[in-house]
C-alpha cells in the first residue's frame, strides 16, 4: 500500500500542508526542529489514529489554533481509500473525529485501513527495555490487524482500570464487585492471549531467520510468549483473589505479558551485548514487517525516524536490504545518507516541504 497525498492542517507545526510522496523511499531530509518527526507522526495517525509520541493529544494542535486535520489519500489492495483525522481542542479536553471516504466512522473501522510500521530510536530498548515497550510492540501491530483485537483490548483495559481502582480504594474492595470484574476481564483477556501467541509464534520464526542471517547462523535466538496467565485465565484470575486483595493490585492478566529472547538458551536483555541485543531489535522490526504483509497480502508502509543514524552503517544497510520490497517507506534524517536509494529526497525547513 502507500500513500499518493497527504494533506495537513494545523498540525504541530504545520499550518498548511499538501504532499505527495513517491512510491518507494521517501526521504525527509533538514536540520532538528523543522518538522520531519511531526510529517512521519502524522502519516503514522492515518494508520494507527494514534501518535507514537504525543504524551497530550493538545499537543497536536497548532498552537494558538483549535483544530488540527490529518487528510490522506492511499492506494490499498482492493484500490482506493481516503481517510481523515481531525484532533480539535473542546473545553473538556481534546476530542478525535474519523472519516474513511468522506463518512464519519468510530475509531475502531478507521485503524488499520492503511497499515504503517514505525522504528524510533525508543524502539532500540525493544529488547533491553521493560516489558512494556515489548506490549506495546504486540498491540500497535495486532490492532492494525485486527479491529476485534482492538476492541478487546480496549475493552480489557477499561475493566483493568475499574479493577484496579477498587483495588486500590481507601477501603476494602467489595467481593462481589471484585468477582464480576473478573468475569468481565475472562473473555477479553483470553482472547488477547491467543493472538498474541499467534502472532509470537510468526514472528519469532521470522526474527530467528533474520537474525541467524545476520549473525551466523552459529547463534539461535528464541523468541517466545511469555503470556499471564500460562494457563486458562478464569481459574487464574480466581486463584489470585486473596493476593490481589493483599497485594492491592493487579497480579494476573495479559496487562503483565512479556516477551522472552533468548540466544542459544541465554536471557538477551541481561546478558547479550549490545551488537546482539541491537541485531534483535532490527530482526524483529522486520518480522513485524514481514508478518504483516503476509497476514494481509498487502505491504505496510515503513516509518522509520531517525534510526538509522543511531546505527552503523552496515546494520542500516543490512536493515533497509532486509525489508525489500517494501512499496513505499519514509525514513527522517539530519544528515543526506550516502546512497540509500531514495526515490525522492525532500528537504523540510519551517514546516515546508520541498523536493530537494
Ligand atoms: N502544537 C505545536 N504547535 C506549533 N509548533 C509545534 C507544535 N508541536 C511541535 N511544534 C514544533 O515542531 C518542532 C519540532 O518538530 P519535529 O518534527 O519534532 O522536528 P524534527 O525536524 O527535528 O524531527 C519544534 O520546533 C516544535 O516547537
Ligand atoms: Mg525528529
């Protein structure tokens, strides 16, 4: 899939924008704060109707103006799409609205009509990181997947949230309000953790593969689900009663799932070297990538913001070599890489965007 035109307005630093990026690499070239990240952000939110660093969507929004819009036109398997996002500020906060063709739609039939894989320098704790970020690299593919994997998890976490909050009461909780909130975390959790191993389960193939490549096929790196519960939710969540009440917390769910990596049988996050953990990172990346043009028959687009500055020039090559046959990709840069085989390179100055 990609994208023929994207049109902003009022986005971060952008007042007005009209693009219209080339298939194949796009690279985004100007010195810091000028507005790169804030392009790739927004090319991201079509996909995702989410930003991947924004902590208060207000941020969004051009300052000293009230609303901001993110349009895009998209050429996908089954043809053409258009799809806008609009983030306006409300007294009450700010509030997100979603169009696909020019209908007004819920958040969960926007997500996923167009696809993106991102890499940010964060994403380079992949592995050495806490298990967080490792979620969180399940939910943003998962959930561009799948919109029903989507609203379980929002459904998920919305009780987890009622959950916890009863836990953490000035009183002690309520029994009967702490039992019925774990009947209503059993189906959607359940069904968190069958496609997270599902999906696990593919892209640990793929990372293996890439990563044996890589580094010889000497080291065998292991990818697996480290789910919570290992086993059937309802009986786990019923034999925690007493020390989720004790501990005030919640102790089981797949809000505590992780990720495990090991190379050879040995933990990567403690006690690889960083080459290793680093290889890991860039070998997932790619599965993630591989395994969603798989699923959908269809390739996602590739965000790529900053990172292959942060990375040698061999693994960036081995990277970009790695996800070929992507059909289109937008990669952000201070400095004009040395022959990456971009098919446009555009400079970006003051929130301008010129072909270089
Ligand atoms: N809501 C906003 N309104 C106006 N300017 C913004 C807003 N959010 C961010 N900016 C500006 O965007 C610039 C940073 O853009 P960014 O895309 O991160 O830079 P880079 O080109 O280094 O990737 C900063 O100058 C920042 O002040
Ligand atoms: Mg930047």
């Amino acid at each position: 899939m990609r994208l023929e035109r994207v049109r902003l307005a009022d986005f971060r630093n952008y007042a007005a924008l009209d693009f219209t990026p080339e298939a194949g690499l796009n690279v985004f070239v100007g010195p810091n704060a000028q507005g790169k990240s804030n392009l790739l952000e927004a090319l991201a939110m079509l996909a995702t109707g989410k930003s991947f660093r924004a902590h208060r969507e207000s941020e969004l929004i051009r300052s000293g103006t009230e609303r901001a819009e993110i349009g895009g036109e998209a050429r996908i398997a089954v043809g053409a799409i258009r799809l806008r996002c609009t983030i306006g500020r409300t007294p009450a906060g700010t509030r997100k609205s979603f169009e696909v063709n020019g209908g007004s739609v819920g958040f969960a039939r926007f997500l996923g009509r167009t696809r993106v894989v991102t890499f940010v320098p964060a994403d380079l704790q992949l592995v050495s990181g806490g298990p967080a970020l490792r979620r969180t690299f399940l939910n943003g593919a998962l959930a561009q997947l799948s919109p029903t994997y989507y609203r379980d998890l929002a459904l998920y976490q919305k009780v987890i949230a009622q959950k916890s909050a009863l836990l953490r009461g000035a009183i002690a909780p309520d029994r009967d309000l702490l039992l019925a909130y774990n009947d209503e975390l059993v189906r959607p959790a359940s069904a968190l953790v069958a496609a997270r191993r599902a999906f696990v389960d593919e892209v640990a193939a793929a990372t293996a593969e890439i990563y044996g490549r890589w580094r010889g096929t000497r080291e065998r790196l292991g990818v697996t689900y480290a789910p919570n519960p290992e086993g059937d939710v309802a009986e786990a969540l019923a034999g925690a009663v007493e020390s989720e009440v004790r501990r005030r917390s919640t102790l089981i769910g797949p809000h505590r799932d992780d990720l495990r990596l090991l190379v050879d049988g040995t933990p990567l996050a403690a006690f690889g070297s960083q080459g290793q953990q680093r290889t890991a990172v860039l070998a997932l990346k790619v599965a993630e990538y591989d395994v969603m043009r798989s699923r959908t028959g269809d390739a996602p687009i590739l965000l790529l913001d900053d990172v292959l500055s942060e990375l040698d020039a061999e693994r960036a090559g081995g990277f970009l070599g790695a996800v070929g046959g992507f059909e289109q990709a937008f990669l952000t840069t201070t400095e004009l890489p040395r022959d990456v085989g971009a098919a446009a390179t555009w400079s970006i100055l003051a929130a301008t965007v010129s072909r270089c």
